[in-house]
C-alpha cells in the first residue's frame, strides 16, 4: 500500500516538477509579447458600487507610475491544460477540473481584455452582474455534469458522517463553490505574490487529500497546478514583473470549487482557504457596513489594504498571510483524516 502511495505522489511530484520548469521557460516568452504589445494594467479607482478608491489609489500610485502587464495567468492555463493533457487526462478525475479552470479563465480573460484594451468608461473591465452571471452560468454546468454525469449526490460532513442530498441541491452546492472560491480568489490578488502563495499552499493540501483518498489524477492535477505556482511567485516576488489578473485568479479559483467537491471535501474549503474568507468577507462586510451605517470599517478593503494602509510593509502582510495559510492547509488535511474524508 505504501509502495503504490510513494509510487503516484512521486507521479504527481514529477509533474509539479514538469510544470514548474515549463512554466519557468514560458514565462520570459510572455513577459517578452506583454511589455511589446503593451498590456498594461489599468488601476482601479471606484468600487464595485461605483464609489471611489482615494486610499487604494495612494497607496499603489508607486506602482502605477511604471508600468507592467497583466494577464500572466494565461501561461498558467496552457502549462496546466498542456502538462494534464499529455500525462494526467482522465474522465473521471481530470476533465471536471480542468473544464472548471478553463471556465473560470474564459470570464477572466474577457474581463481582462476590456481592461487592457477599453478605453473610457469601460476600461474597468466587465461590469460585476455580468462577471457573476457568466461564473456562475460555468458552476451550474460543471455541477450539473458532477451530479448527474458523474452521479455524486453526496455529501461528507467532516465527523458527522455522509449524507444524501440529492442531485439538485449537489448541482447549487457545487456552483456556489466556484462562484465563491473565483471571486475570493479575484479579492485576494491585491499584492505582488499574495494569491499565488495562498493558491500554491491550498492546491498543495487539497493534492494531499486526493492522494491519500485514491484519486491520484486529481492529486496530480493539484500538484500541476502548485508547479506552475512556485514559478509565478518566483517572478511575481516584490517587485512584480506582472500580475496574474482576472484570468489566472478566476482559473484558479473555479478549479479549486470543483477540486474540494471531488475530494468531498467542501466543509473543508472555508478551513484550507480561511484567508479567502477573511479577504472576501471584509469586502462584503464593508460594503453592507457603508450602506447601513455610512461610513466605512475598515480604512480600504478587503483587510490586505486595510493592513497596507495602516502600516503594514506589502511583504510583511503576504508573507504573514503564506505563513497563516500554510497552518490552515495543515490543520485542514488533518481534519480530513481525522474527520472521515481520508478512508
């Protein structure tokens, strides 16, 4: 038994390895067409309710006076797609997850695209209903392929047991999975290496599930992905040489809603990506604060601009955030074994 673990983590290690060095030989090329054709990222100034962003837009004002490109997530996606198509292609393991990154990448290009290349008014990118229809339109599809192709209509409530809950709620379970992991993802990536970090570290924890439950493709797919990853953080360190925009962060996003299901981890999801949380409630949270009560809660948000305009250095508050994400990530996989979800 011993023996076939080492044997697939050391498949799943080799592949990680692969991506990693494809990424590291893909990511020049990128850079090279990025700053050429010049997709610049332009900087944020309103919020989703259209109010403006005075605190955000001085604190970054020093990155916006150079200018770098955004959409390196793309090389993400074809080292991925590539890595899984040629090693790891298998129906009942990988389809659903890679269809879940392209999906999750689509909608992120396109809104990446605007932004680079729009002008005016429209430059900001995809209007939010439309983003959050066009996300969702991709959960409930995967979901519906999960329940009723795939036929899980379970689910694992970690130390309480396995219950049944039907094909239709498993299909909105699942989209609300994507939805919410893709836009916390999308918050997170506010600092040079933030989301990539974070990212690296839950996909690295959600391949250790899938390993030691027996699905070693889906575990490989997750160990592709953190591959790609650590060559992202390599480049993306302070200062970065790009961003992973829409496109990367709405890939990876989706791709891990549809890994936590497949792992029947979803309980575990908000455990492993606590930070996602934190980041995406205090979004929410200070737009229902400012409505209620008129005034804000926190200085900006979400909290990684909070913490930036109350001091803190940026490589302070992404290294600090790794280091919280790496115990989560720990104390998630532990609960998956000791909470029945590892057989």
């Amino acid at each position: 038994m011993m023996g076939h673990l080492s044997g697939e983590m050391f498949y799943g290690l080799v592949l990680a390895l692969g991506a990693f060095l494809l990424s590291m030989f893909l990511t020049p090329i990128y850079t090279h067409f990025a700053y050429k054709y010049k997709w610049w990222k332009k900087q944020k100034k309103t919020t989703l309710s259209g109010d403006s962003l005075p605190v955000m837009t001085k604190l970054h004002a020093h990155k916006f006076k150079r200018v770098f490109p955004t959409m390196a997530g793309v090389v993400g996606v074809v080292v991925v797609l590539l890595v899984t198509w040629i090693c790891n292609w298998d129906r009942g393991q990988t389809w659903l997850p890679i269809a879940g990154f392209l999906g999750g990448a689509f909608v992120g290009l396109i809104d990446d695209i605007i932004n680079v290349f729009g002008s005016g008014a429209g430059a900001a990118g995809l209007r939010a209903p439309v983003k959050f229809f066009l996300i969702t339109v991709v959960g409930a599809g995967l979901g519906w392929y999960f329940s009723y192709k795939l036929g899980w209509t379970g689910i694992h409530v970690p130390f309480m047991g396995d219950f049944e809950i039907g094909g239709v709620l498993m299909t909105a379970l699942f989209a609300f999975a994507v939805v919410a992991t893709s836009n916390a993802v999308n918050i997170s990536d506010g600092l040079d290496g933030l989301a990539g970090g974070l990212m690296m570290i839950a996909y690295g924890a959600f391949g250790a599930i899938a390993l030691f439950r027996g699905q070693w493709q889906l575990a490989a797919f997750c160990f592709t992905v953190a591959g790609w990853l650590l060559s992202y953080v390599w480049f993306n360190v302070p200062p970065a040489r790009f961003m992973m925009g829409d496109v990367g962060s709405f890939a990876l996003g989706a791709g891990l809603g549809v890994v936590a299901m497949m792992t029947n981890s979803f309980f575990l999801l908000p455990v492993i990506g606590l930070l996602l949380v934190v980041e995406a409630g205090s979004s929410l949270l200070q737009i229902i604060w400012k409505k209620v009560f008129k005034k804000k809660l926190f200085i900006s948000a979400p909290i990684h601009h909070h913490l930036e305009a109350s001091g803190w250095p940026e490589a302070k508050i992404v290294m600090r955030f790794w280091v919280i994400a790496g115990v989560m990530a720990l104390v998630g996989v532990f609960m998956a074994a000791a909470g029945g979800i590892i057989a």
